[in-house]
C-alpha cells in the first residue's frame, strides 16, 4: 500500500492498528481465537447485542493500543524514497523466510501441521484471511444456506389428521454442567420441574457458535450438518408439505426460513395482553440512544391464535431464545428477578468469579421460567395434544481455565461449551397418544433427533424422516 501511495499506506496502518487493538482485546481477556464462525457471527449480530461488548476497560484498552499509535502514525513524516528501493523490502522479507526454511526442514511441516491454529491468532491475518474465506464460502460453502439456495427434500406425509402442537425451544448458551437435571447444586430447574419436564442425557453440540448451531439443529443431516450441502430447514421443510408452522425470535443467526408467519419479539410486543409475556418488560427509554430490548417470555404472547389452530390441526412452533447469551449475563433477566446475590451488571471481564456464575445461574433460571410458563400455557388447553422440545445450541465457559464465553473450534473447545441440556414436556393427550415410557432414556443427541423426533411428533412419515433419531418412536 505505501508503494502506491504514502497517505493510503498510512490509512491502512491505523485501520489495522484500531481492529488489531479491538482482537488483542477480546482475545486475550475471553480467551477466544478470530476464526471464521466467529467473522460469520459478526455479520449476524445485531446492534443490542454488539453494544454489550463496549466497556470501559476496552475503551481504556483502544486508546493505549489503537488511537494513540494512530495518531503517531498519522502524524510522522515520511521522508520520500524511490520505489525500487521501497519494493526491497518484500523482496528481501520473502528472501529470508526462504533461506530461514532452507535451514529448517522440518519448519514447514511444522507449520503445515499448526497452520489452523497460528492463522486464528496471527493479527492482522486471521481477521483478513478468515474474512476473505467467509466471503468465498457465501455462494458454495456452508454459509450458502444464508445467502443462497436450499436443495428441497423429498417429500413426506402426514400418517393420520390428528390435530396438535409441537414446540421446538432453542435455547442459547445453556450448558448442562449448570443445570439441576445434570447434577448442578443449586436449585436451577425448579420450576421446570414442577411444571413436568423431564431431562434426556445431556449431549454434545454439532459447534459452539450460535449460527452452525441452529443450522445443525433445523438441519436433517443434524450434526453432520455443516459437511453436507445445504438442504432445506425444517420450519421451511414442515411449511411446504402444508402444516401450520410459526417462528417466534428473540436471537439472531438462524438460517433463511420460508415459513408463513414469521415473528420477532419486537413485533409481538405490540400484542402483548398477559401477564405471562408482560412480566418484567417494561421498556424504559431514558436515553439519547433506546435499544429495544425484550426478554425471552415476550415470545409467549398472543398464543391464542396458535393454540385455537392446533385443535383442528397439525402445528409446529419454533421459539429462538436469547437464553444466557454473554457477554452481560445480566441483561438476560429482569434486574428485579435476581434470585443470586452479589450479580454483576458489568461485562464478564469485570466480573469477579462469584457475580459472574451469579448472573449466568440467575439468566438460566429464568429461561426455566419461561419455558415453565409455555407449559402452563399448553396444559391449560384441555385435551390438546402438545409437546415441547427444549435444547441449546451450544454451551458456555465462565472463566474456567481462563476462557468465556463460546466459538472455541471444535478441536480446541472446552466441555463446558460443547454440553448442552435436553429438556422434554408432554401433555396428558400426547402421552395417551403412544407409547412414552422409554422417552427419557433416548440417548439420541439432542441436535441429532430434533429435526426427526419433530417429524415424528407430527406423525410425518416418509421422506427424509429417520426413525431411529426419533425419540418418541417405538421399535
């Protein structure tokens, strides 16, 4: 860039320098690695979400490492010097990494071997490179299902015209190792449990980003999802063959859906009429700037109509929740809904080990209410037929061996990221319906016989449904 032009050479150098300060930021205090799910992400992520991530330490941070080098930058002379003296410096850097490698043969096997995991820490080429590859991969690659086409997939059919509701909840950033069902001490799924939800083994995610992850679980090729060809998702898939299909979102980062009523928490405010959704969101815009935020229960409002069309026929419900999604744990409950004290309202950097765990126990357990209160919903409609599937896309670390959050690769990604939790709700009419005496013992891993166990739900057979992901199906 300085060969063509001083100025735009130096217009690189401090664009590098203030995104270069932003990665050295959240690599070294979340422990995380630029790789490209997490490039995919960034494009995906809304302005709420993005706006936690800005914090006094990390202002503190791009001033040391951002602006100040750039106004250094920008306010150095550059004495002129020829271009064929300028194109010596390449030429002599490639010059000596040759002669280095010469004197080294096991330097490039070496770096062969390790090449993935120095590309994601390498600044500025992991955010370049993985930006150039994420583009690339938009037309042809596993990212094509958000921005191109879908291969249609064979048709199935419904055994019987038995009307009801199915209900897949995707969770975010739930891990098992902080629920109940699992072993955790504290009462966590109290309220899940009283309403009736029983626990199936917790299993691994397909990934640990939110955009394979939802991919992976809507997918019929489930956790081999993003090996495969894009084919279309299941709401889309449920919607073509004629059922009634309804997506509610409070998240980000799901593929392209071709449903017939699709809603966003924002849209569904406006017909908020109970209490169940009402709780706890009031908004309150006090500010120059009002982020319109709602909590996940939001998506329990006006399900009426939903309801009244699963009397008379075959239903499926998506809900996407934002869950326990960082880096504020404490923006996913109710600032009065905080049953662990001392919570930390700041980012996870700041936060001591104690709020933090705090915060993020206090968030879940208000994903256990509302989803308590779902099955309220569903159990006050005598005699119809309904079932709710409950699961996350992928785990979270808090702090353990100095990493947070998720998006860790899967070869280098921590237990706590990968486990997730697998929660099932049944009414009395679903259970007289068939056999579910041996549902909780399914070892089926929850992203795997989601998209099948829905079919089977339904009672929709043929096609791409597999009966042996099937939880509900009966040998």
């Amino acid at each position: 860039m300085f060969f063509i032009s001083i100025k735009l050479g130096k217009l690189i150098a401090i664009i590098l320098l203030i995104i270069n300060a932003t990665a050295t930021f959240w690599m070294s205090s979340l422990g995380i690695v630029i790789n490209q799910e997490l490039i995919a992400s960034l494009f995906f992520t809304d302005y709420s979400e993005a706006s936690e991530f800005l914090n006094p330490e990390y202002l503190f941070h791009m001033f040391i490492f951002g602006l100040a080098p750039s106004v250094l930058v920008a306010l150095a002379s550059i004495k002129p010097i020829t271009r064929i003296r300028l194109a010596l410096y390449p030429i002599g850097s490639i010059a000596m990494l040759a002669v280095i490698t010469s004197l080294n043969p096991t330097l490039t096997g070496w770096v062969d071997d390790n090449g993935a995991y120095l590309g994601s820490r390498l600044l500025p080429w992991s955010y370049i490179g993985k930006t150039i590859g994420y583009a690339q991969d938009m037309r042809k690659g596993y990212y094509s299902r958000y921005y191109g086409g879908f291969s249609q997939l064979p048709d199935g059919a419904a055994a019987d015209e038995e009307p009801g509701l199915v209900v897949s909840v995707i969770g975010e950033s739930s891990r098992a190792a902080s629920y109940s069902y699992y072993g955790y001490e504290r009462p966590i799924n109290q309220a899940t449990q009283k309403a009736g939800y029983i626990a199936l083994p917790k299993s691994r995610s397909c990934y640990t980003s939110t955009m394979i992850t939802t991919g992976c679980i809507l997918s019929v090729n489930g956790r081999n999802d993003w090996k495969e060809e894009a084919t279309e998702p299941l709401p889309s898939y449920l919607h073509r063959l004629g059922i009634k299909t309804f997506v509610r979102t409070n998240n980000t980062e799901m593929p392209r859906l071709n449903v017939g009523n699709y809603q966003t928490s924002t849209q569904l405010a406006n017909v908020c009429v109970t209490e169940i959704c009402s709780d706890y969101n009031v908004l309150k815009c006090d500010q120059a700037f009002c982020v319109e935020r709602y909590f996940d229960n939001m998506l329990l409002a006006n399900m009426g109509p939903i309801l009244e069309t699963a009397k008379s026929e075959k239903v499926f419900l998506l809900l996407h929740f934002r869950g326990s999604h960082g880096p504020n744990y404490s923006d996913r409950s109710p600032k009065d809904f905080i049953p662990y004290t001392p919570s930390c309202d700041a980012h996870v950097t700041q936060c001591d080990l104690e709020a933090l765990v705090n915060s993020y126990d206090n968030s879940t357990i208000f994903t256990d209410k509302t989803l308590a209160g779902l099955a309220q919903i569903l159990d006050g409609e005598d005699g119809l037929s309904s079932v709710v599937l409950y699961l996350s896309d992928h785990g979270q670390s808090l702090g353990e061996k100095g990493n947070y959050m998720h998006g860790a690769s899967l070869e280098e990604a921590p237990i706590e990221q990968l486990e997730i939790p697998f929660l099932i709700w049944m009414s009395d009419a679903f259970k007289k319906s068939r056999d579910t005496s041996g549902v909780a013992i399914k070892p089926v891993p929850a992203q795997d016989a989601t998209f099948h166990s829905i079919l089977g739900a339904l009672n929709v057979v043929g096609g791409p449904y597999l009966s042996e992901r099937d939880i509900f199906h009966v040998e």
